[in-house]
C-alpha cells in the first residue's frame, strides 16, 4: 500500500491513541484555531470601505425580470434602461442564528449558523 508521509503519520496518531475520532485529529495536527473578531473594528473598516460607494443591481420587482425572459426567448439582447436597475449601498450583518436582516425594506431569516 503506498501511502503519502501525512496518511503515515496519522495511522501512527491512531496506534498511539492520539487520534480516535475526528475531534482528536484536527486536535492532533493543529487544524483547531479560535478567532475572535472586533465586531466594532470590524463595522468600521467596513464603512470606512464603502463611505461613497454605490452598487447597481437589477430591480427585480420592475420590468428587468420580464425584458430578462424576453431576451432569452427571443436570442436578442434586452433593452434596459436606469429604471430597471437599483443603487443601493452595501449593507452589512452580524449572522446570528434567529436574527433578521434587512434589504429594500424587506426582512429576512439569517438562517446560517
């Protein structure tokens, strides 16, 4: 059996009992890290970033979703114009499991954890 010299050392981890479950072994090869994060620092970089910045979007609740289908029905390029788009400045959350997040006077589930 050829092996590579980490698949080596972790069944040598395993024979000495360091490593038994998938717990002990990130433990054992030092994949286990802690970051602590400033949130304070971290929403203020953030809008030190994006000060004067805008990004433009499509506004799916006007006609660009309809001239979208449009164009992929007929092969020719939709024909868009500023009203089908929106200027919105980056926003930013804290994921917390449970906690809303808000976009266009819209609310939604943060539902990563």
């Amino acid at each position: 059996m050829n092996l590579n010299s980490h698949r080596k050392e972790i069944i040598k981890q395993i024979v000495t009992g360091k490593v038994y479950d998938i717990y002990s072994y990130l433990e054992a090869f030092g994949y286990l890290e802690e970051y602590k994060i400033n949130v304070d620092e971290a929403i203020n970089k953030f809008e030190e970033d994006e000060k004067n910045i805008t990004y433009k979007i499509p506004n799916y609740e006007g006609e660009f979703e309809k001239k979208r289908i449009k164009g992929l029905h007929s092969h020719e390029k939709p024909d868009y114009t500023e009203n089908d788009f929106l200027y919105v400045k980056a926003g930013y959350s804290i994921d917390t499991p449970g906690s809303i997040v808000s976009f266009n006077n819209k609310k939604f589930p943060c539902l990563r954890s």
